[in-house]
C-alpha cells in the first residue's frame, strides 16, 4: 500500500483489523515522513525509531485489544513517558527521565496504541515558542502549545496526537495547521502525569486529521460508548452562531468565511439561529488569564524560585503577573466561572452546539510568537466540548479554521453535529 501514513485513524484502524494492514507498515511510513520532513518542520522533540518498529511488531503479533490497536500515537511534550525523556519545552527539564507514563499515555499502550515519539510544546505549554515551523509555509507559526502535535499531524508524520489545553493549546493550532483539534469536556480524559499549569483549566484532547479519529482515541481512553456516524443525514442540528464578544478580534477574512458558512449550514438544513451572550460573557477572557496566571505562578514554584535564568521573559512576566492576582480577585472569577457555566447551560436547551471563531485569522508571519488565545479563552474556562473543523484557506493560503462548542458532558452529541458539518462545509 503506498503512503498508509496518509490514511485517516479509522481506516487504517479498519485495515489492522482485517489483516490489510500491519501496523509495522504504518508505522514505517510514519518514521520515513518523519526523515523526510522534520528538519524543516521540527515537530518532534524525540522519535526512536528502533523503539517504535518494535512496539509495532508485537502488535500485529497479538489479537486487536480495542478500535486504537496499532495505531502510531503522538505524545505532546508535557505529558510523562516512562521510557522517552519529557522535557516539558523548558531547558530544566533537559533529558528528564520519568519514571513513569502519564495515564494517558498508559492507556493508550494498553489499548493497543503506538507511542512513536514526544511532539514539541512550547515552554511548559505558555506561549513561548519550540522550534516547529507551520508545515503550509515555514515562515509562518503552527500556533500553540500543542505546536508539535499539530504539525505532526497536518504533515502526515502521525495520524494523531496528544494536545494538552489550558487557553486555546488544541483550537489555534489546529486551526492554524488546518488539522481537526478536539478539546473534550474537562476532566475526560485522566491528567495524572501531565505537567499541571492551572488545575482548574488544564484538558488533555487530540489533534487529529477527522472528527471520528478524534472520537476513536478520546472515547477508547475515556471509556466512552462510540459515537455513531452513520445516521448523519437524518440530523438537523440546531446550531447557534455565537460570534462572541470578541468578534471584532478576528480579520474581515476569517468574519466573513464564518457568516458565510453559517448562511451555507442554514440552506443544509440546520436550524440556524444567531446567538448573544449576555454582558456577563464579555469578561471571561480577562478573567481566564486571571484564573490561569494565578495557578500558574504557584504551580511552577519550584522552577521559578530554583532556576529562573532558565526561564523564559515572556512566562517570567507572566508569572510576575501572576503572583500579583489576589486571592479575591482568584475567588470572583471562580464564582463568575460558575454563574456562566450555569447560564450557558440553559442555553444549550435551544442548541445542540454553537459555532464561533477558532482564531482571530490565519496562522500569523513569524515563529517569536503563537498567535492571539482570545477565541479559546472562554471556552476553556467554560469547561465545554469544543472541535475545530479545518474550513478553508485565508487570503494567504493557510487554514482557517470554525469552531463547534458543546455542552459540558455532551460530547457524543458535539461530534455529530461536527462532523455534520464539517460534510456540509467540505
């Protein structure tokens, strides 16, 4: 079979099982696209090829433990392995060797899965830049913190990976490398073993290249019934076009490609509705940075009082920043946390999902920076489903990506209605 490294999760799943495909082969295929491509695009922070091929061989030894059996999986860097150094993005944690896997790494062996390497994070998943490159044009972000996993995938090295998320780590670079970033429910999937930043934030999900592979490995991990996408025709969402009180954030190119698909999804037969939050939405994002620099700060207290030469000056201010947050202004915006939750969950009785921007346009000129956070803060902070669909190319001709927001806890339903759409949209 030629290119299997181009197939999506499922087929290739699919061809496992039927003995069509073995995962050694795959695999393969993944390692050379890596050789091929990762010194211009620089997605990786550790592959062992030897290793890989290894793991690959006894899977297709052994009986198919579940739907993720032999499948090459990506590992962000910020997420333990037990037998691969995790560094974290940061210079302290040069060639750290954990002890242990994080539980979702362990599952995914468990489940059958391939652990081909550590994909790069920036520095402790903030936003200072590792060394990866967009894979649509080099000169140009893949976003962050999930850089490496995003184009990993967007290049066909992996067929997914790990993303971690805390304010818009799996949306923007999704969005930006054109790939389908799938933050679930908060608390999911198990953090155990994940370099925490804000405990009341941080969500590992995927990034992947279809919504049923970011289903497959999210629900396989989870625990999770599969999601059915076989009735879609039948389906008439009912989805809200919440532009969101940051709307002006985004280009005229990424406003328009939205109302028009909105308009497109209407004529498709869904029930479109506008929707506007109330007053109190418009001051989720300043309060998610309160929220998330004040945990932050404390929870990188040994690296910052231990080694602060070692420390970036954009996470130094941040963590300056962070430490002046008071624990009242911590606890009102816990409290605000909790009334929009409230509120967002009666407004979900008259929508199956909302659609939004992903980011405030294409993937910016330059690798100093990863891109405005503003379009994932607040979703994030709202603990909600959240996917980003690739939709089309901006003026400069990179992705620009939509972003589908479920209710809390509904994420089956989140995945339908995305891939609903991402079918009507293609």
């Amino acid at each position: 079979m030629k290119d299997p490294n181009r197939l999506s999760a499922t087929d290739a799943a699919a061809l496992i099982v039927r003995g069509e495909l073995k995962s050694e082969d795959l695999v393969a295929a993944c390692l050379t696209r890596i050789e091929e491509r990762e010194t211009q695009v620089g997605a990786w922070a550790y592959v062992d090829r030897t290793q890989a091929l290894a793991q690959a061989r006894i899977r297709d030894r052994e009986p198919a433990r579940s739907r993720l059996h032999g499948l090459p999986i990506g590992v962000k860097d910020v997420l333990d392995t037990a037998d691969m150094p995790t560094e974290y993005g940061s210079p302290i944690y040069r060639e750290h060797r954990p002890r242990y896997d994080a539980a979702c790494v362990a599952l995914a062996r468990e489940a059958g899965g391939v652990i081909l390497g550590k994909t790069v994070s920036t520095e402790f998943a903030t936003r200072h830049p590792g060394k990866t490159r967009n894979p649509h044009n080099l000169d140009h972000t893949p976003g962050g913190s999930s850089s490496g996993s995003a184009a990993a995938v967007a290049d066909f090295m992996v067929p997914f990976a790990f993303g971690t998320q805390t304010s818009s780590s799996i949306i923007r670079p999704a969005a930006f490398c054109g790939t389908v970033g799938y933050k679930p429910s908060f608390g999911t999937i198990n953090r155990a073993g994940m370099k925490f930043l804000s405990d009341s934030l941080d969500t590992i999900g995927v990034l992947t290249r279809s919504v049923a592979d970011a289903a497959l490995i999210v629900e396989v991990l989870a625990s999770m019934p599969p999601t059915s996408f076989t009735d879609l025709a039948n389906l008439h969402p009912r989805i809200g076009f919440c532009r969101t009180p940051y709307w002006l954030q985004a280009d005229a190119s990424s406003r328009n490609a939205l109302e028009n698909s909105a308009a497109r999804l209407g004529k498709a037969g869904a029930r479109m509705s506008d929707l506007e939050l109330s007053a109190e939405f418009a001051g989720l994002a300043e309060a998610q940075i309160a929220l998330s620099s004040f945990e932050f700060a404390r929870a990188l207290s040994f690296e910052r009082c231990n080694f602060p030469e070692l420390i970036s000056r954009h996470l130094s201010a941040r963590i300056e920043a962070g430490l002046q947050v008071t624990r009242t202004r911590y606890d009102d915006v816990q409290a605000l946390s909790v009334r929009c939750r409230a509120e967002l969950d009666a407004v979900f009785a008259e929508f199956d999902v909302l659609v939004a921007p992903s980011a405030t346009g294409e993937a910016p000129l330059g690798l100093e920076a990863t891109g405005d956070p503003v379009f994932g803060l607040m979703w994030t902070l709202l603990h909600v489903p959240c996917i980003t669909l690739p939709l089309c190319q901006g003026p400069n001709g990179l992705p620009l990506g939509i972003q589908v927001i479920g209710k809390r806890g509904a994420d089956s339903l989140t995945l339908r209605c995305a891939e609903w759409i991402q079918r009507e949209l293609e």
